[in-house]
C-alpha cells in the first residue's frame, strides 16, 4: 500500500459511510470494467468543478487497487449485482494522481514532472526489485512490466490544470503533453488510463496518445451520461428522505442535458439539504469573476444572446470549432462553448441548442451583468 501506488480505499471509505449524503454510483465500474485493456481503456471524463470527479476516481481507486480489500464495502453498493464485480476486484496495481497537488508545489512544469516521477518511481522500488537507476517513468514502468506481468490502471485526476495554469505558456503544455504522451502510447502495461478535468482534450496538439483518449463531457458523455451528476430519480429520492420539495429543487439545480438525461448539480442539492434552504451555493467555489472573463470578449452578438438565455431563451451553436483551450475563442460560440464545460450552460446533443440550466446559474449570471455594468442587458432583465 502506498501514496501514489495501490493506495488505500481510505477516501472512498469515508465518503460512504461518514457523508451525511452518499449517492450510490459505483455502476459506472460495470463501464470501466467493460473496457478494460481494449480500445477504450483511454477514458477522460470532463466536467465543471462540483460534479464529483474526484469522488469517481477515488471510488475507482478502492475498487481496482490491489492495495487494499474492499470487498466488505462494495459488496452493499449497486457494482455488487454486476457480473464482473468479483473479476476485478483488487486485482490491479493502480497509480493514482493529482496533478493539481504536484503543480501546487512547484513552480515549474519541468520541475512538477520531476517531482511527480520521483515521489512515483520511489514507491514503484519499495514495491517491486528494480535494477535500473532510471528517473524516467514510462522507462520503470517498462521494466516493472516485463518483470512480472502485471497490467497497471492509472486513475489522474485535475489532469488538465497544467492547461488551464499555463494556459499562455503552449511551451509549458507541450512538455506536459509529451510526458502524457510517453507514458500511454503503445505501451503494454494499461490496463486502463481513467482520467479526470474540466476542460476536454481532444484538440490538443498533434499527441497522438492524448487523442487516443476517448472523451466524455459535458457536450456528449454516452454511454456514460448518468455518472456526471445526480439523475432526477435519485434527486427525488433525496427530497423524499430528507422532505424537501422536488418542484423547488428542480428549479434551482437541475437543466443539465447529457443526452437526453436530466442532471441535477451535486454539489449543490446536497448543500440545500443540508442547509436546510434554497440558495446560489455556487458561489461557494466560483465567484462572478470565473464568468465575468469570458462573458466581457464581448464577440459579436454574445452580449444579445445572453439577453435571449436570460429571458429562457435557447441559441442553436456550433461546438466544434472550439479548441478545448481558454484563451483560443474566434467566435461567440467558442465562448458559449467554453461555458458549457464550464457548467454555466447546458447543451442539448441532439438539437445543438444551449440554454441556462437552472435558477442559480440564472443569479450568477445576473449578478455578474451587474459587476461588469452591462446597463442595457440589466435593463432588459428588469
């Protein structure tokens, strides 16, 4: 058992049975299962902050993780009832990152690598008897590989803050690239890569095992499209046990289209019961300057559309010229695009049409209007 190396299933534990509310998720495993060691093992899953992408990769962690047993635990959870439940079970040696915490650390991309390789490559020799003094991970991997055989899952979790932290610096992206780009291509010990950020990946560059990633997000998660937040049966079970009214949960939580399926934000229905009231707990982890940037590239007739979003309204976009990056926008779809993985706007795959999800968004956008002193569009919301 270590940090970065089959760690424990600690996180996991706690959320599940010392939360106040724990969601049940864990048939998202069925998914990961399924695609273990084929084409799809690549999985980066993208959405906005509070919609629980470090509870999935935690829970991913003590299901695979060799590191620890969890079966006790799993075996009252939905994954029981699945076929290939006891199959995987802690049978895999599991990498598990943060890139956010080693980026925290350091000052430099070159000098994050450094550190994370080396807090990494540490543990991989505590574990296993490897000869080579090397400091280049894919290379120890490599070896740990061909030594004993053993298929690695890797679980990254905030993989795309270099991009967002360094989002001017594309020398800084490219050597973060090419270091995802020797650790996953053509290399015979993933078993599966599950990767976890805002911001989806595909446009990235020309690195080929970035692209090899297969993308779920916010424009389009199936098959997985339950797994990004709560769905509407599990919200009205909540309301049910905790008495709380569904019609007003609905108004201010829900409007997340993912193909079809109506999802509620997390972060927030929890916050409501627990507090006891209806609110804008959005502001909790984005401030009005997160939207504020992007709504002020006032390209031509985004201050218009927003207008029409405001009043109900919804606005056919094209999404795909938008670059997956933060800086890159010639277009007002390019931005509306952005705030769609963002999680300010929500996107309906089958008429391309985006729209404000739901009354809390609606406040943050009203309130951010009032900031950055749009006087016409504050006239129009009055």
């Amino acid at each position: 058992m270590g940090i970065y190396l089959n760690p424990s299933n600690v996180d996991f534990y706690n959320a599940v049975n010392h939360s106040q509310i724990y969601v049940d998720k864990t048939e998202l495993i069925k998914y990961t299962n399924k695609v273990l060691f084929g084409e799809q093992k690549f999985i980066c899953v993208s959405r906005p902050r509070r919609f629980g992408k470090s509870m999935a990769a935690n829970m991913l962690t003590a299901y695979y993780s060799s590191g620890c047993d969890s079966r006790e635990m799993f075996s009252q959870l939905k994954i029981a009832d699945s076929e290939s439940f006891e199959k995987h079970l802690n049978k895999y040696n599991v990498i598990r990152l943060d890139i956010q915490k080693f980026a925290n650390k350091t000052e430099t991309v070159d000098d994050m690598l450094k550190l994370l390789q080396k807090r990494v490559i540490n543990e991989l020799r505590k574990t296993f008897e490897i000869s080579c003094g090397e400091t280049d991970l894919p290379f120890v991997l490599e070896e740990v590989f061909d030594a004993y055989q053993q298929p690695l899952v890797f679980i990254i979790d905030e993989w795309d803050c270099v991009l967002r932290d360094k989002k001017n610096s594309s020398k800084d992206q490219k050597t973060y690239l090419n270091f995802l780009c020797d650790l996953f291509k053509g290399q015979s010990y993933v078993a599966l890569a599950y990767m976890t950020g805002i911001l989806p990946i595909k446009k990235y560059g020309k690195h080929s095992a970035i692209n090899a990633f297969y993308e779920y997000s916010m424009t389009d998660a199936e098959p997985i499209s339950e797994f990004t937040g709560f769905t509407e049966s599990e919200v009205k079970e909540l309301c049910i046990k905790y008495d709380k009214s569904f019609s007003e949960m609905k108004r201010w939580y829900d409007g997340y289209n993912l193909n079809g399926i109506s999802i509620y934000n997390p972060k927030s229905v929890v916050e409501s019961i627990l507090r006891g009231q209806f609110n804008n707990y959005w502001t909790s982890t984005e401030t009005y300057e997160a939207l504020k940037i992007y709504i002020e590239m006032n390209f031509d007739g985004l201050k218009d559309t927003i207008i029409e979003l405001l009043a109900g309204g919804k606005v056919v976009i094209d999404t795909t010229t938008f670059t997956n990056d933060m800086v890159t926008f010639i277009t007002k779809d390019d931005v509306l695009t952005l705030l769609i993985h963002l999680g300010y706007l929500t996107y309906d795959f089958y008429t391309k049409e985006v729209s404000i999800p739901n009354h809390e968004i609606s406040e943050q956008f009203a309130s951010t209007i009032k900031v950055i002193g749009w006087s016409e569009v504050a006239d129009s919301l009055k």
